[in-house]
C-alpha cells in the first residue's frame, strides 16, 4: 500500500464530511460565546495580571512619594523611589503595547511561520520584562532604599553605628544571593516561568524552527 | 444574531476544520473542544477578512494556526467546553467499513507526524499545489516540495513497518 492509495481513502472520508448535517447557528453562537482556552489568550492574561500589578506598584510609589511617607528631607533621597516608579511606569507601558499588539485580530491570520514567531515574541516579552523588574525591585529595595535612611540615623548616632545599621542588612542580602545564585536558584531560566510555561516556549520554539528548516 | 455570511461560511467550509480536528486530536472531546476553539478564533478575525485572500485560505490558517499551538491541551488539561453531542458530531477517520483498514492505517501514519508535518500532509491530501501549501504556511515553494518529499518518505516507512507488524 502507498501513500496514493491513501490519498483515495482521505478524499473518501472528505465526502464522507460532505454529507453531514449543518451545524445549526445556536450551536455556532454558543462556541463563539466560550472563553478562549488558546496559548494567545492564556499569554493574554499574563499581560493583564502584569498590567495590574505594574499599575498598583506605580500608585503605590507615587503615594508614598507624594505623602514623604519616610519623611526624606533631601531630594536625592528620593532617587531611589523615583527610579522604581519610573520603572513600573515603562512596564506598564510596555504591556499595555504588547497587549494591544495580540489583541489584532488579524494575528491568527498570519502564515503558521509568522505567527509562531509572534506568538514568541509576545511569550518571551513580558517575562523578560518580568526578570528586569525583579532585579531591579531586589536591587532598590535591599540596597538603594536602605541607604535613604542614612543621611537621617546619622543626625542622631555616631557614625560607625548608624553604617552597622544600614550594611549590615546589605551584608546579610549580599551573602544570601551570593548563595542563591552558587546554588544555582538564580538561573535565568528559571526565572523566566514555571516549567509548563518554559516547555510551552521551547516547544513553540521548535515548531517554528522546523518550518524554517 | 449572528452574521449570516459567517453561518454560511463555517457550514460551507466544515469539511477543513473537522479534517484538522481529525488530524491533531485522537480524542473525541478534545476534538469537539480544538473544533470550537477554531470556530472562536475565526469569528474574532472575522472582521479583518475582507475577501483578499480565497476564503478556504483563510480558514486552513486560521484552523492550522490553532492546531498547531493546541499542543498543551490534550496532554495536562482536560476539555472544558459544554457543547452537547447532538448539537455537531465530527465524523470519525476511520469509521467507514468500506476503507476501514486504509483509515485506519492512514491515521496511525499521521499521528506518529509532528504538529508542522501533520499541516503540510494535510495540505497534500487535500491536493493544494505547492504554490498553495507555500502560501498558507508562509514558506517558499521549493521549500514546501521539500518537506513533502520528506513526509512521503517518512509515512511510508511508517506505513510499511506498520503493514509488516499487521502480517
């Protein structure tokens, strides 16, 4: 048997499909009515749960800097508190940009080539801006914010004290990254998602490196 | 209501989305499930077809573009539509007595295939020239030829290793 006999056994269950009833219009409206269970709606909620986040952390900051919550008195105190906003402002942007670009409705009309490279794109995007807003949370928060406090603790305890305070503190979260990323807990690509979701990413991958190949 | 000419057009062009369901899923609920998450997303793109390309283009990228990334589905979440069976029933590859053992063969052929592989036979077997499996997959001609051939090769050896195990 080859693969012509096969195509005569195809194109008999092609009639085969031919002869079967209509698919009434309420059947029809129900589907369209049904969420979507797709890789591009799931990577679609990822962005809104990034959207919100982003969006409560940059009200967050914008309170605490108009209210002088820590009671800063120089303006270069404030750098640190500016900078986090600055950058939950960016990623909310950028989500808000990248959403909006999967949210084109001619996406699934694209050839499989291009909308697996954008359905990649729009994978690794926000996780990559997920990692950078990590890092940066963990750099401001447990050195630049902290040294905020300095200028303040030194106006009212001798100095060696008032530096103890605030390195201690620095030296402790340096020596438990250092041992977190010697244990390997800070590699990049497990930061990058869970393991569903980096398996999904490296079979996309694949796909579309099999239809370039 | 619905658009009528969308009513019009999923019933007209069933035969594409049942054959890629057929194609991508072995269980029978993930393909209702695969069938009406097509059927979903080519209501959303609805609004951006405007008659440039043929209409069964249109529908093998949309249904192929699905399928393909459908991958997670059917093997860690369970189907969660409630469409009932009466409602539309995909017709099985290989319920036909006629031609039960070549359905059969031919199936089990396919299902050995990779997601992009299953696209491109599935473009063959609905004798679309090269040209055209090269349009709708977004690769050159020579490039469509190629994997073809490749396929060919690959679901015979499939097909005659599965006809030595029959003997």
């Amino acid at each position: 048997m080859n693969l012509d006999e096969l195509k005569g056994a195809w194109n008999a269950y092609g009639d085969r499909v031919k002869t079967t009833a209509d698919i009434e219009e309420g059947a029809i409206a129900n589907m369209v009515r049904e969420k979507s269970g797709s890789v591009v709606s799931r990577i679609q909620k990822s962005y809104i749960y990034g959207i919100c986040m982003a969006g409560f952390y940059a009200l967050c900051f914008v309170a605490l800097i108009l209210g002088n919550a820590f009671d800063y008195t120089y303006f270069l105190q404030f750098i640190p508190l500016l900078l986090m906003l600055t950058c939950f402002i960016v990623v909310l942007v950028l989500l808000l940009y990248a959403r909006a670009g999967l949210k084109r409705t001619d996406l699934y009309l694209q050839s499989p080539q291009i909308y697996l490279d954008e359905v990649i794109k729009a994978y690794c995007k926000p996780q990559r801006l997920l990692f950078s807003l990590v890092v940066l949370i963990f750099v401001s928060s447990s050195i630049l914010i902290p040294l905020t406090f300095l200028p303040r603790k030194l106006e009212h305890e001798d100095v060696w004290h008032s530096l103890a305070q605030v390195f201690l503190p620095l030296v402790i979260i340096a020596a438990v990254y250092l041992a977190a990323k010697r244990m390997g807990y800070l590699n990049k690509k497990q930061w990058y998602g869970f393991k569903t979701n980096l398996e999904e990413l490296n079979e996309l991958k694949r796909l579309a490196s099999e239809l370039k190949d | 209501m619905m658009d009528k000419v969308f009513i019009e057009m999923i019933n007209e062009h069933r035969g594409i989305i049942y054959k890629v369901c057929q194609l991508y899923c072995q269980d029978r609920e993930y393909q209702k499930d695969l069938f009406q998450e097509i059927v979903l997303q080519l209501w959303k793109s609805f609004p951006s077809f405007r008659n440039e390309a043929k209409r069964s283009t249109w529908m093998y990228r949309i249904a192929l573009n699905t399928a393909i990334t459908s991958f997670r589905k059917e093997k860690k979440i369970p189907p969660q539509r409630t469409i009932s069976s009466a409602e539309f029933e995909i017709p099985d590859l290989g319920s036909n007595p006629d031609d039960h053992e070549h359905m059969g063969l031919l199936k089990r052929a396919i299902e050995r295939l990779s997601q992009i592989e299953k696209a491109i036979i599935l473009l063959y077997l609905e004798e679309k020239s090269y040209q055209e499996i090269g349009e709708i997959m977004g690769i050159t001609k020579t490039n469509a030829g190629v994997k073809i051939n490749r396929i060919k090769i690959k679901l015979e050896g499939i097909i005659k290793t599965a006809e030595n195990e029959l003997r």
